[in-house]
C-alpha cells in the first residue's frame, strides 16, 4: 500500500507556480500510477488543507544535450491542486 508520501514526490517551484500559489493554486510532481482521488487523499492529509479541484499533466521526455553527450530528461506526472480559498501551504511561501 502507497503511502502519502509515496505519492506527493515534490512541490514544483518555478516562476509561473508562484504566481498561481498566490490564486491557491499549487504544482506537485505525483507518482505516475496516481490517480486525481489518490492525489487529493495525499495532499489533505499531508498539508492539512482542503482540496478544491485537481488537473493532472503527463510531462513526456524531453530531450537534453551536455557538450558532446545526448541524452534525455526524464518524464513525470505533474498535478495542479485548487485549494478552498484563503488556505495556503507554506512550502510554497518565500
């Protein structure tokens, strides 16, 4: 059986998540056989916050180039949390 934190892998931080952290609205990377209901099940518990709605993207490979070496950056599920308005999480806080 999964645990919460089998299934919330990391926040993503990046410019655009914080502007819609603002909004209550929060990125995380998700293992890939998570589903939406396992997905909110995680972040409640985890967070202590109430779950509004929830997008999921599949973010596919991408390709990578070092200097002379080629390879490619590795796929994962992204999932975009709404959270019930004035509830915030302060992982996202700076």
């Amino acid at each position: 059986m999964k645990t919460s934190y089998d299934i919330i892998k990391r926040p993503i931080i990046t410019e655009k998540s914080a502007i819609l952290a603002e909004k209550a609205v929060y990125t995380f990377e998700v293992a890939k056989d998570a589903n939406k209901v396992e997905i909110k099940k995680a972040i409640e518990e985890i967070f202590e916050v109430k779950v509004v709605a929830i997008r999921t993207v599949n973010v596919h490979r991408k390709p990578k180039r070092m200097s002379r070496y080629e390879g490619f950056k590795s796929a994962y599920k992204k999932a975009i949390v709404r959270l019930e308005p004035g509830q915030t999480i302060k992982a996202f806080e700076v």
